[in-house]
C-alpha cells in the first residue's frame, strides 16, 4: 500500500519544479548571451542545465516558450517603474522610456538576438517573439502614458492618443531593427529613439507642455553626434 501524498511530498515537488525551471531559463540566457542566437536546440539547453532532454518538453513545452520565459524573467521593468520619482508626466513617458533602453545598453550581447527575435518572424514555429498579448501590454502601457500627459493638459486631447502611439511604436521599432543590424550603435539608442519620441510629442503638444519637450528635445540632441552646441 502506497503511502499517502502529503502537502509537504506535493510542495517539495512544486519546488523541485521551480528549481529545474530557473535552471532551464538561466541555461537558455546565457547561451543567447554567447551564441548571439535564440534559435536553440532544447538538447543545448537540457544540457547546459544539466536535466534531461525530456525536462525543457515537459516544463515549457517549446523551445519558442523557453525563449519567451527568458525574455519576461529578464525583464524586471514594471517592479522598476513604479520606483520611478517624476516630476510631471512627460517626465514619466522620458524616464519610463531610459529605464526601458537600460536593459539593451547593460547587456547589448544578450538583447540584440533576443530584440531581433522579438521583432523578425523566423524559427521553427515560423513566428517573432512579439505576440499579439505583448503588443497589447505595449499598447496599453503607452495609451496609459500619454492618457496621463493629457489629463494632466501637457498633451492636446484632441490627437488621439493611439495616433500618437503607433507612431511612436513605428519610431522606436524601426531604430531597434536598425540596432540589431549593427546600423545604430548602442551609445546612441537612447537619445536616437528619446529624440525621435520628444519631436513627435512636441507635434501634440499644448502650451504647457512645449516647454517640457522642447527640454527634452535639447537633452537628447546634446547626447547625440554632431551637436554643436
């Protein structure tokens, strides 16, 4: 007769689970880090984890799901956010978007690959990383970004904010393909997109909040080469 299972067997167990896991996500990241690749082979992955071939299948289901896992599990933004001090909230769209590129200037070698994945659409399940459930988590954070600047009377309510979001969205996409490709350098990513987000801003802008971004607009131009004072 089997003994019983107790919840003290069945959290051992759930732990023993976590372990493998952040084994297994820890393996895959570091091995993009080195290979500059996302495309892994899950028997790389088991065995630089050192679990069975069977254990990233069983945990993940996917190489492409392992990979995700190591893309949010890396990405500690919103805990970081909210410790954010502001002074007004175009302030809050600027440092939200330093605190974003931050991950990609500290670890270029990792978020280049994991950049390029997010925004291709190749690997064996024919897909990018960006699904349609990330896009609208992107969506919604910049709507609440600019909602804020315009309840705040820095944004003029009459240019909908999601016109103002996909065109920052269309901005900042096109400079981090140009990162990925070796066109843009590291150095210059942040003010390159903050630059291009403080102009477009500048366009929706009411007399209040002019002067903001045109603060920002001489921070970021400083920041890149050939500014001449």
């Amino acid at each position: 007769m089997t003994e019983p299972t107790t919840l003290t067997d069945i959290g051992r167990r759930e732990q023993s689970k976590a372990d493998r896991r952040l084994k297994i996500v820890r393996a895959a990241r570091d091995l993009i880090r080195e290979t500059g690749d996302t495309n892994l082979s899950m028997r790389m992955i088991a065995q630089r984890a050192e679990v069975s071939v069977a254990t990233p299948y069983n945990l993940f289901g996917s190489k492409r799901a392992v990979v995700m896992a190591v893309l949010e599990d890396e990405r500690d933004f919103v805990h970081r956010f909210k410790s954010l001090k502001v002074s007004n909230s175009i302030d809050r769209i600027f440092k939200a978007h330093a605190l974003g590129i931050s991950y990609f200037v500290e670890d270029p070698d990792f978020y280049r690959p994991l950049t390029k994945a997010v925004l291709g659409s190749t690997g064996d399940e024919g897909t990018g990383l960006d699904t349609p459930e990330r896009q609208a988590q992107t969506r919604a954070a910049w709507h609440w970004l600019l909602g804020m600047a315009q309840e705040d009377g820095l944004l003029r309510k009459d240019v909908p904010a999601e016109l103002v979001e996909r065109t920052l969205s269309h901005l900042g996409n096109g400079a981090m393909l140009s990162w990925t490709m070796g066109a843009l350098p590291t150095s210059d990513l942040l003010a390159t997109i903050g630059l291009g987000y403080a102009l477009v801003l500048s366009g929706a802008a009411t007399p209040a909040g002019k002067p903001l971004l045109d603060q920002q607009i001489s921070g970021y131009r400083k920041l890149l080469p050939g500014h001449s004072g």
